[in-house]
C-alpha cells in the first residue's frame, strides 16, 4: 500500500490503496473497491463510492456527500451525525457530534455529553455502528477497524 506523509491541500481521488498520515484539506472520493486509511484529519467533501472504505484515525470534520461503502472513525466526528449517510462504524471512545451536541460514544452504545474539556480515551476492542436512517447505534464485529486503532494507538504503559 502506498503511503504519503503530509497535508494534502487539493481535492483527492483514492484510485489504489492508500494510507495518509497528515491532513486532507479539501476532501477525498474513494473510488469503488479502493480503501483509503487516514491518520489525522478529514476536512471538504467526502464520495465513498460503492465498495469503498476509509478507516479514519483522527478528526473527520468533511461534508459526507456519499457514503456507500465503509466508513470507521476513531477519534472525533466533527460533522453533526444526522447529516452523514449510510452507515459509520465508530470507536467507543470516539467524540461525535448528534444534534449540535458534542457527546463521547460509551461501551454500552450510549453518548454522554460532553461541557468543556474532556480526555478522549479510544476502545481498541468495541466499537458501533451509527446509522442515520434510525438515528442509533448498534454493536458491531470489526476486527480490522479495531487493530488499525491498535496500530495508530499502541496501549500505554
């Protein structure tokens, strides 16, 4: 898999497997059957085409125009949930924003809001679902999502 190291600061259209470390300014489409893995953060406008994937470790804060294949985040959800479609594995541990409120995801499925500053501590065993058709989470098995979290944060001593 290729590797690129860097902000990326024009749109980028993922035509082969690729992972970035660093930040995509303005927004990606992943083309059917490529997977795209992010270690940092997604801004602009993001095209999962059918059969696509991306695996976000870091801050997805881009306007979700098409989701048809994979999306995981670990980390935060800066775009309000409601307004992403299809359907989003999510981390526990992960900051999302639902309803203009900014919320931790927890072990049970549940969000507990968030005032002022908080620690985010990700899960590297669970993680849920969020689907935007019925506004919830749901338990999922996702062992690849969970070792590249492992990878991107190995446990501290």
């Amino acid at each position: 898999m290729k590797t690129i190291h860097g902000d990326i600061p024009a749109p980028l259209t993922v035509r082969e497997d690729l992972a970035i470390s660093g930040t995509l300014r303005e927004g990606a489409t992943v083309l059917r059957g490529c997977s795209l893995l992010v270690h940092g953060n997604l801004r602009g406008t993001l095209t999962l085409e059918r059969g696509a994937r991306l695996i976000l470790g870091g801050t997805l804060g881009a306007f979700v125009d098409r989701n048809e294949g994979t999306l995981s985040v670990a980390g935060e959800i800066a775009t309000p949930l409601e307004t992403v479609p299809g359907v989003v594995t999510v981390a526990v541990g992960t900051a999302v924003t639902v309803d203009g409120r900014t919320a931790i995801l927890t072990v049970d499925g549940s969000v507990r809001l968030i005032n002022g500053m908080t620690d985010i501590s990700l899960s590297r065993t669970a993680a849920f679902e969020w689907n935007a058709s019925s506004t919830s989470f749901t338990g999922c098995d996702t062992p690849e999502f969970i070792e590249f979290a492992r990878t991107f944060w190995p446990a501290r001593s």
